[in-house]
C-alpha cells in the first residue's frame, strides 16, 4: 500500500511540475486567391475542440472575413471561408469571431454576423442571420464577440459622444434577441469600454483600456453577473483594477480572457523598469463572489530589466485550466516587431507573482510580423496569430497567418499503464468546482442529487466544469458523453 501511494505521489508531481514543451506544427496562411497585402489575417482567433475560426478584416479593401479550420489528424486545413452576403468596404468582417457548438459568431465595425453550421459541415458560405446595432448603441457594434450556450455578448466600444455598452443577446428558437445591455457607474467618452468582452457560465467581463481615474489612464476590466432571474440592463457587479509600479497609463483590459472562476486581463502599455513592455494580471474570484479588487497574481517576462524597446506583452491573452497565456507582438527577437508568446503554468500551490515557464516563438519569425497579436488555447493547441506574416516575397509580405503550437505531453501521458488521456473528474472531494479534464469534447452533462434530481445540465461543455458552491454538501451523480460514450461519476461536496 504504501508503494502505491509513493507512485501516485510521483505521479502527482509530475503532472504540476513538468515544464510545458509546446511545439511549433504547423503554420497557415490565407487561402483565398489572390490574397491581398495586409488582410490581417489572424487578428482575432477562436478555438473550440478541433475547429478554429480565424478572422481576416481587410481582406479585399476592408470588407474581410472569416476561414474555418479543422484539424485533420494532427495538421491544420482551411474547410470554409465565411463571407458577408452584402459586403460593404470597410466592414471588416472578421474584427472578431467565437464558436459555440454549430455556431460560429463573426463581429465586424458596425455589425455582427451569425453562421450555423449546415447538416453536411462547415462550407463556404454567408451569413444565416445578421444583428445590427441596437437605436442609440455605441460605434463599433460587433467589435467584440463571445458565445456560450444560447448567450451572445456583443462589444460596443466608441470614439464618439455615446459611452461604450456590451449587449446579451439570447437565441429562441433560432433568432437572436436583444436581452440586456451592460454598462459601468463610471464609464468616460472614449475609455473604450465594450471593445473586448468574454462570457464563462453566469459572467461576462469586459475591458476599459483608456479608463482614467487619479489624473492618467491605467485602465480597467469590468465584471458582470447573471442575476437569479436572468439578465437584464444592469451595471458592473466588480471592477477590477491593478496596484504596482506598472498601474499609470498602463491600459488594463487591452486583452481578456476567463476561465470558470479566473480572469486573466493584458496592459500591453504597463510600465516596468522605466520601459514599455506590458503586464497581465490574474484575478480570482473570492469566496463571498466578485467584488472591486485588484490583482490576486502578476505575469511578468525573465528578461524585463534588459528591454530596450516596447513588447506590448499583454495586448493578447488566453487563459485555460491551469496554463495562461499572453502575446507581446512587439517582442524583438527574431527582428524589429517580430512578436513572441509566453506560456504559464500555474503553481501547485495556486497562481502567484511569477515569470514565464516557456517562450514560443515561430520558426521563421522576422522583422514586422507581429506574432502574438491575437492568441487562443483549447486543450493542447495554441493557435498564434501575425497579421504581419505571411509569403514572403517583395509582392506580398503581410497578408497575415496562424501558427499552430501542439503539446502532447497534456493529452497523453503514461506511467506503469496509467493512460491520462482518459477523462479526469479532479478535485474530488471539493468544495466548490469541479473539472472534467479530457482532451475531447464533452456533451449532455448532467448532475443528479442522491434522491435523482436533476439539478444541473449542459448538452455542449465549453468548459468542461461544474460550479457546486450553491449546492448543499453531499454526494453527487454526475453524467456526462465523450464521443457517445457515456461516464458516471459520484461527487462529493464539502
């Protein structure tokens, strides 16, 4: 027995301290023929299992659009473009995109774009429906997007007289409509509230990069609760803001990203060792629930103090389970602008001030490709994008492309016929949350009370976890599909 339990313990530490080995696949350009110089293809990015939308929003004088991938046995190939039915220049089709399930959500400068997927997949296509903005709305309608389940939050961020929003919008029965609109108590003209947003289960956050508060512009992220009855016009549930050296002119929440009961949130202009390079922050949620506060964590890079020049670190993130993620696209080096990535993996002991675990830069990175304007994680994969990248050749040399980081080390990792790639119920007992970790998509969950109630479902898991802290302690049933197959769990709440 106690053997055993010296095995498991070497098990377990080598899952929290085994460094992340992320390698470079694959990378992709646009598809389209001719492509244009400076589509900004990879300017906005989203994953979802083994399909990634990439959006491209100056293709063809700025009307743009979005291509649809999908990995095909461990490589990365375009299946769809999507396209506005009516284009116009200067749309930017692509400025942002999700996926939710058979749903992908498109948002351009003035307008968003919904495409369902058709029974035979992911085609060439147009828009199935399309929202305009809402009378007396912010400019840049659709400039942020982000879907979950039947939930759409649309940014609204502005330049002009009319404060910034973020919009829900709900699906009945196949049409969007417009549920509640989502303001701050302090909002200012031009903090640029609305221009990214993220929904995880009942919270959506959003960025202010140029909110102004004690004479200068450090920015801010707000959080949003659903309330009990559903969501409605409300104001922000907390404000997040930051206090160390970095805070002044820093612009938090150029970039969000959540996860369950994590926020990560970029300040691509932080201030460190009188430079700028950037900053991100993590915040969790505390156990009375979200409320004004400042950072529980800074990411910071090894190499600050020797900096010479801007890396805009922060001005893309992407958080998922236990490893962050965030872009400096104005990293130097692999050449002026050329963009890096650094990953971290979160401590056994829970998030704290640290340094990067692993660099990720291209291998045929150069001067101006801006490689990590935009980043995205699901599982394994890290998709990367350099809207300055591309064919290189004195015609055309920024048309944009992706690039496609793959750790098998977090799918698969064996010892003495131990397979961790089958699905992992952790923690369990718990608290409050617990997690299905999986590298495949997980569909009809379902959690049952001992006496059979349902009390919890999700037919499509973005996040492959389950929030108990509302239920009373006890023991749990808990049901859930990977590729038809079906796993039963007991749960126990403490």
């Amino acid at each position: 027995m106690k053997i055993k339990l010296f095995i498991l313990l070497i098990l377990l530490n080598i899952l929290h301290h085994s460094s992340a080995q992320w390698s470079e696949i694959q990378k992709i350009l646009p598809s389209i023929s001719p492509v244009n110089d400076a589509d900004w293809y990879g300017n906005s990015i989203a994953i979802e299992d083994g399909i990634i939308v990439v959006g491209a929003p100056y293709h063809d004088n700025a009307k743009g659009c979005a291509y649809v991938l999908q990995d095909n046995a461990g490589a990365l190939e375009t299946i769809a473009i999507l396209s506005a039915q009516n284009p116009v220049e200067g749309d930017g089709i692509g400025y942002s995109v999700d996926i939710f399930g058979s749903t992908i959500v498109v948002g351009a400068l003035g307008k968003v774009l919904i495409f369902n997927k058709p029974e035979s997949g992911w085609q060439d296509m147009t828009e199935s429906s399309i929202i305009i903005p809402p009378e007396n709305s912010s400019s840049y309608f659709g400039a942020g997007v982000s879907i979950e389940e039947q939930t759409l939050v649309i940014g609204a961020y502005t330049d002009d007289l009319v404060l910034g929003k973020v919009f829900i919008y709900d699906n009945n029965s196949g049409s969007w409509t417009k549920k509640a609109t989502l303001t701050s108590t302090d909002s200012t003209f031009e903090d640029r509230f609305g221009e990214k947003v993220c929904i995880s289960g009942n919270t959506v956050i959003t960025g202010a990069s140029l909110d102004t508060y004690s004479g200068s512009y450090p920015g801010s992220a707000y959080v949003f609760e659903k309330p009990t009855s559903g969501w409605e016009d409300m104001t922000q549930t907390a404000k997040l803001t930051c206090t160390d050296e970095a805070n002044e002119n820093s612009s938090l929440g150029s970039s969000v990203s959540i996860y369950n009961n994590t926020i990560l949130v970029g300040a691509e202009y932080a201030t460190r060792y009188g430079k700028i390079i950037g900053s991100a922050y993590l915040y969790e949620k505390p156990e009375a629930g979200w409320s004004n506060m400042t950072q529980t964590a800074i990411l910071d890079v090894s190499e600050s103090t020797s900096i010479e020049v801007e890396q805009f670190f922060g001005g893309s993130v992407a958080l998922y389970d236990n490893i962050a993620i965030v872009g400096a696209h104005w990293d130097g080096r692999n050449g002026e602008y050329s963009g890096s990535v650094y990953v971290y993996n979160k401590p056994q002991t829970g998030w704290e001030n640290m340094i990067e675990s692993e660099v990720l830069l291209p291998g045929d990175g150069s001067i101006r490709d801006e490689f990590g304007c935009y980043v995205a994680m699901d599982n394994n994969k890290i998709i990367v994008g350099a809207i300055g990248a591309g064919i290189e050749s004195d015609e055309l040399t920024d048309a944009g492309a992706v690039y496609f980081f793959k750790n098998t080390e977090l799918t698969t990792n064996t010892l003495s016929g131990i397979n961790l790639s089958k699905p992992h119920v952790f923690p369990n007992p718990t608290k409050s949350l617990v997690y299905i970790k999986t590298s495949k998509n997980v569909t009809n969950l379902r959690l049952y009370s001992s006496n059979g109630n349902l009390l919890f479902k999700k037919d499509i898991c973005k996040h492959n976890s389950i929030d108990l802290s509302s239920f009373n302690n006890g023991c749990y049933l808990l049901l859930y599909q990977i590729q038809d197959i079906t796993y039963r769990e007991i749960v126990v709440k403490y």
